[in-house]
C-alpha cells in the first residue's frame, strides 16, 4: 500500500464542517493512510477521532494548529504528535482561546457599525465549539444570509487585514507556541507558509526565531499553497534543513480546494516530517 499522508486538518471542534469521527471517516474514503486532526487551538476532538481511526485501521497522530501574532501577522504553527493531555499545553490552549470570545464582540461591533448587524449571534449559531468562535463562522454566517457568495469573498471584503470587520488580536508568542508543543512531546511545525504577508526579512527573522526556539517542520505542500509556493517553500525546507509536511488544511467540501489525502506529493529529496511520527 503506498502511504497518503495528511497532517493538517479541522474538525467541528474549530472551523471544521465535519466532526472528528466523520474527517476520519472521509480520510480513509480518499485514502488517506496516515492523518492528524490539527483543530485551532484545541485538542478536545483527538480521542474521537482516534477511536475512529483504531476502527478503520487508520494511522492517527494527534495535533493541534496554535494561533501565534508575529510582525502584526497571525502565524500558525501546527504540533504534530503531542500528548493531547499534557497540562502546559492545554494550558496555553485555553489561554490563546479565551481571547476569542472578547474578539468575536469587538468584531461584531465593527460590523455593526458598517450597518451588518447580528453577526456574532450567527455565527455562534454556526460553531460547533462555543469557545472556538472563528472568522470562518462570520463568514459563513454573511454568506447564509446572502450577503456574499461565498466565504473568500467575504474575507476580501470584511474580514481580511485591514478591512472593516478585521480587528487586531494578540494570540501566543512563536515560542510560547512551539514551547506548548516541544513540552507535550510534539514537533512543531510552521502551516502554510505562503499565506502570511510578510517581506523577506520578516519571514527570514520568523524562521530564524521558530528554528532556535525548537521548531523542526515546514509545510512544504499545503491546500493554500501553489506549485511555486510549493517549490519556494522546498528550497526553504533544503537550505534550512527542516522536515517537510504534507497537508491539505481541510475545512470542508465546499470550502477548502483540496481535500482530504488529495495534496501533490512532496518532492522526493525532503525528508518527510513522518519519518519522526511512525
Ligand atoms: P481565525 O482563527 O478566527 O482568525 O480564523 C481563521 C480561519 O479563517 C482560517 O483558519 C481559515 O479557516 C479561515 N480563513 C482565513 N482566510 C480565509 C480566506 N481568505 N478564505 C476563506 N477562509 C479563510
Ligand atoms: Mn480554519
Ligand atoms: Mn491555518
Ligand atoms: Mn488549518
């Protein structure tokens, strides 16, 4: 059997469309060999999916996708192979995810103000996880209500850096981040790149930083990555000597480009993450 690997995606636990047991389920349906659900800030959905994965004899890890400020950017690190009950680390979850409540009023004020009233109520209507009230929810809820066609959309237009609905949050340090993680037995590694608007210097610093604080791994192939994101992100993984990963970041059908077990394959020279997690 030739292995599939995919190690970043979520669940209803965040932002997820399905619940844990059904990821699992629709992973091993597109083939999927060896998975890890990565939900935003939160691990409460690991032991279901676990189970899960146990009855279709599915390879599991546990993971987590922690939401980190750097530069004024929101970066994502993903821990892979964590100990999902380890203190420190919920811990640090529970802190990163008590900022979302007073967030999701601050921007359901600033919607209210450009006249879009009564978001943050649809989108706690739309979240699986009280606690985990997400800008997808928001969006999700905009295109419920026919605002706009679909939830890119609304992210260019509210909720994106800069626009009215965005506001500034402050999340967990990099090394409080990779910290949580190296201390649950995990590695850490860097999600998706390519997304983060920052000048070369900046991203430069941000993988000297994660590097001296422990950080091992970079998503090399990712859902919201290009073919030449893909092959920057290689020469990053070559010249930094990082573990390269695998991962479609699927939130649902018809919301994520790439599904479940579907990324390309890692260029063969990299030394592949899960060589440390089987
Ligand atoms: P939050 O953690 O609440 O800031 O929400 C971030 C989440 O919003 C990401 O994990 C994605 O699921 C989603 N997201 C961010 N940007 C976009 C976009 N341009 N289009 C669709 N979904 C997005
Ligand atoms: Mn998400
Ligand atoms: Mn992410
Ligand atoms: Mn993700």
């Amino acid at each position: 059997m030739t292995a599939n690997v995919d190690l970043h995606c979520h669940s209803t636990v965040s932002d997820g469309w399905l619940t844990p047991s059904e990821v699992v389920r629709r992973a091993a349906m597109n083939g999927v060999t060896l998975l890890a659900l990565t939900d935003h800030d939160e691990v409460s959905g690991i032991d279901e999916a676990r189970r899960t994965a146990d009855e279709l004899g599915l390879d599991f890890v546990a993971g987590v996708e922690i939401s980190v400020s750097l530069f004024g950017e929101t970066i994502h690190v993903v821990g892979l192979g964590i100990d999902h009950h380890h203190g420190p680390l919920l811990e640090g979850l529970g802190a990163v995810r008590s900022g979302r409540g007073e967030r999701a009023e601050r921007m359901d004020a600033e919607l209210a103000a450009i006249g879009i009233h009564g978001t943050l109520a649809g989108a706690r209507r739309l979240a699986g996880n009280p606690a985990l009230v997400s800008r997808a929810h928001f969006a999700r809820h905009l295109v419920s209500i026919g605002l706009m066609p679909d939830v890119n959309t609304v992210f260019r237009y509210y909720l994106a850096k800069g626009k009215p609905g965005f506001v500034q949050h402050e999340w967990a340090t990099l090394e409080e981040a990779v910290g949580w993680i190296l201390g649950a037995g995990g590695i850490a590694v860097l999600a998706h790149p390519a997304r983060y608007r920052l000048s070369g210097l900046q991203m430069d610093a941000l993988l000297d930083r994660f590097i001296a604080c422990g950080g091992e791994g970079i998503e090399v192939v990712s859902g919201a990555h290009t073919p030449a994101d893909m092959q920057k992100f290689a020469s990053v993984a070559r010249s930094r000597g990082l573990l390269a990963s695998r991962a479609s970041d699927f939130h649902g059908e018809n919301e994520s480009p790439v599904d479940l077990g579907r990324c390309n394959p890692l260029p063969a020279d990299l030394i592949p993450v899960w060589s440390r997690l089987i």
